[in-house]
C-alpha cells in the first residue's frame, strides 16, 4: 500500500496526448493492451475495491487495538520506570543551529519546548563529519534562514535497512510537519531512547507501535510513528542513541531557506560541502523543460520530453512480468518490490531513469486528471495519518480503471480497481525529469 515522503505544489495542466500524437496513441494503447493480456491471462487476480478498503480500515488496523495509544494515535507510552524528559522541560526556546558550532552529542537531556518552525528544504549527507569551517560555509550562503545538524547512516533495524538519523529532540523537532514537532510525548520518547519510525515503515514494515526490535548490536523500541518526509529517512533515534548503534556524527544537515530558489541553493550546497556529499530536496517541485510554454494556462510539452510508445509498452510488460511477487517494505527487485521500487524497477527496463522514493516520482512529469489517465502514468495517494500532505503509495495505471502496484507487507504485486480514497494526483513521466529528480 504505501511508501515514503511528500509533494509538489503545482497544478493539474491541461495534457494533449503523448508528443502530440493522439492518433497513433490511441492505436497503439490496443495493441499494448492485447500484448499484455497474453502474458498474464493465467497470472491476473483482480482483488475487490472492498476488500481492500477492509483491508485498510481502522477496524482492522494494529493500531487500532494497541493499547498505548494516545491522544495523537501513533506514540507508546514511555516504559515503566523509565524517566521521560519531555517532562520536566527547561524554558529555553528552540535554537537555530545555523548559528551554533557543531557539538558532540551530549548525554539525554530534557527536551526543550517547541519555538520556531523551520520548513526544510535541502537534506545533505557528506562522507565525513562536517567541520565548523564547512558549517559556516554553508550558514553564509544567501537565503539560508537555519541549519540543523545530524548524524546519519543506515541501520539494520528488525532485519531491514533503514535511514536511521540521529539527532537533538529538542531542536530537530522545529524542522519536523507541524503534528509531529508539537508532540512533546513524542520527542520525549525519542530522548529516553526510542526509535521514532516512519508510518509506512511500521505499519507497512511490521514495527507494530511500542515493540521492541533488534537494531545493529542493540535492541530499540519503537516509541512513535511520525513520518518526518526528509528524503529516504524512515528513522529517528536521539544522537545518544544514534552513538550506541555505531552511526557517525555530524555528516547530517538540514536546511531551511523559504525564500531561495531550492534547484540554485541546491547547486551552491554541493559547491559549499567536501567532496562526495549528497544533497537531496526534501520538497521537491517540477521543473519544466526547456520550450514549455503555457498559452492561457493551459501547458504543453515539446515532443520528445514524455515517453515514447515503446518505452511504455516495455515499462509495463515488466512491471507485469512481475504478479505474485511478495511486497517487501524496502526492497527493489527482482524478485520483492515496494510500491515505488516496482515502479522504478519497471522503468528502469524501459531506460527511464526513475527516482527512487515517492515524493520523488511525484515530481517526474506534469500532473494529469484522473480521468485523462493512460497506460503506463502514476497514480498518488496520500495515506499517511502522521504526516497528511505527504506522497505515501505510487501504482501504475494499467487502463479501463485497473492499477498495477505492490500494495503491503503480506501482499504481492497485482492489478487492482484504482481507489480514488486519498487519491493526490496522477503524473504523465517524463524521461529528462525524472533523470533530474534528486
């Protein structure tokens, strides 16, 4: 069912069919449809819109029967015995540690009450700790509002690799969506030692909510679910903790610079950090190519920028290829697959260079209506509850009102009824974007 992290704030322009070409799309969409049936007459379970819902309702959902739910749903209550320190706050605000040296991590302290939010937009990892020189760099870089420093590295939590970061609760909470940063029981668990994981990552990757889980040479308690949407980061421990599961630190950044074009601030932050750093955009927005034009709001695309007729012919004969293989949270293929790991996968065949996560693939072309959808276009659904604006589950559509998608853990890849519950949107791919996407 769902995936990772967040969206786009543009519109729904107006498409004409693939390269102008409406004619020959249209006489082609028959043939792909007939090549297809072929391959999966024997292979095709078509599932009730019913009992997926059923599948996905509250009633049935593990949370709904977990007894340590709270007010906000998706926070443990903190273990017997085990002090929290969102309870006995101090009352310095929140600082911005853009204007702060890099410090080592310093034993659990109580978390601090939330000030200012920072709306993220740049997420940085470098292959070694950032120096104060380098810090400073990128704090003077015009349009830069704040910085927060992190530790980062991926982490075998419950036998799965997970982006783990570590971090302070009581200045990291300040770049998190507004839910989640306001949730002192949240951050207070964090600081006592839990794992705050994303809700895909638990409910999708069986983190069931106050479990305790091995995790690299310790084990880990689950103490919330908060889907922070900052590039692939489906974890996050305290810096304490994050020293206790062997993760470097200080090769982590954030940044939040609300006035600044993302694409140009993004170019300056690679010039800024050493060599080999990442730098991945946490909102990402479509950029249009070259000689797009929009004639009374509506858009064209010059030819060539959507996906030929072949190359969607071949994205869907080995997404197709592929019915009955389990949903792994996680996994890429060949053989398990995610929601946005088949997708990719699947492109991949076709030479289309395909993000990796949601949020991403949100951004790969021009948003369509549902109703103008064709084989081969993605559809988008926001099912996250601790993070509601966030891009959770990406499918294929397969044409006449079926999608191809890897839903959920106990699941496999299949062709369903396309639900238009939580629906965010449909993307038509462009090939130049999606390899652009980071």
């Amino acid at each position: 069912m769902l995936d990772e992290r967040a969206r786009a704030p543009y519109g729904h322009p107006h498409m004409p069919y693939r390269h102008g070409t409406s004619r020959r799309f249209r006489r082609a969409v028959p043939a792909i449809a007939v090549t297809l049936v072929i391959v999966i007459t024997t292979d095709v379970v078509v599932i009730s819109e019913l009992s997926r819902r059923r599948a996905k309702s509250p009633e049935n959902s593990q949370l709904a029967a977990a007894p340590w739910r709270l007010s906000n749903g998706y926070v443990a209550r903190p273990t017997p015995g085990t002090p929290n320190p969102a309870q006995n706050p101090t009352q310095n605000p929140t600082r911005n540690t853009a204007q702060a040296p890099v410090r080592p991590a310093a034993q659990a302290e109580p978390v601090r009450p939330l000030g200012d939010l920072h709306a993220p937009h740049l997420f940085a990892v470098t292959r070694r700790p950032l120096t104060q020189a380098a810090l400073s760099k990128v704090t003077a870089l015009h349009g830069v509002r704040a910085v927060e420093v992190a530790d980062a590295a991926e982490v075998a939590i419950d036998g799965k690799r997970v982006q783990t970061l570590g971090v302070d609760p009581s200045t990291f909470r300040a770049f998190t969506p507004r839910p989640t940063a306001k949730s002192d029981a949240l951050w207070g668990n964090i600081a006592g030692g839990d794992a705050a994981v994303s809700f895909v990552l638990g409910n999708d990757g069986g983190l069931s909510l106050g479990r305790t889980v091995n995790a690299g040479n310790r084990t880990l308690r689950v103490g919330a679910y908060a889907t922070m949407g900052m590039g692939s980061i489906d974890a996050v421990v305290s810096r304490p903790t994050a020293r206790s599961l062997g993760i470097p630190q200080n090769n982590a950044l954030v940044v939040s610079a609300p006035k600044k074009d993302t694409a140009k601030l993004r170019r300056a932050l690679l010039r800024a950090l050493p060599k080999g750093s990442q730098v991945a955009t946490i909102n990402p927005v479509l950029i249009r190519p070259k000689g797009t034009v929009q004639p009374q709001g509506q858009t064209s695309w010059p030819a060539g920028t959507l996906m030929s007729v072949a190359q969607i012919e071949t994205a869907l004969k080995a997404a197709v290829s592929k019915l009955g293989r389990p949903y792994v949270w996680g996994a890429e293929g060949p053989d398990t697959f995610d929601c946005s790991g088949l997708v990719q996968w699947a492109y991949a065949q076709a030479g289309v260079r395909m993000p990796r996560v949601t949020h991403q693939q949100w951004v790969t072309g021009p948003q369509i209506p549902l109703s103008q959808a064709q084989p081969g276009d993605l559809i988008f659904w926001r099912h996250d509850p601790t993070n509601p604006g966030y891009i959770s589950h990406v499918a294929i559509y397969w044409g006449n009102g079926q999608m191809l998608q890897a839903p959920r853990t106990g699941d496999v890849v299949k062709i369903s009824p396309v639900s238009a519950r939580n629906l965010a949107g449909v993307v038509r791919v462009s090939p130049q974007i999606a390899a652009r996407t980071r």
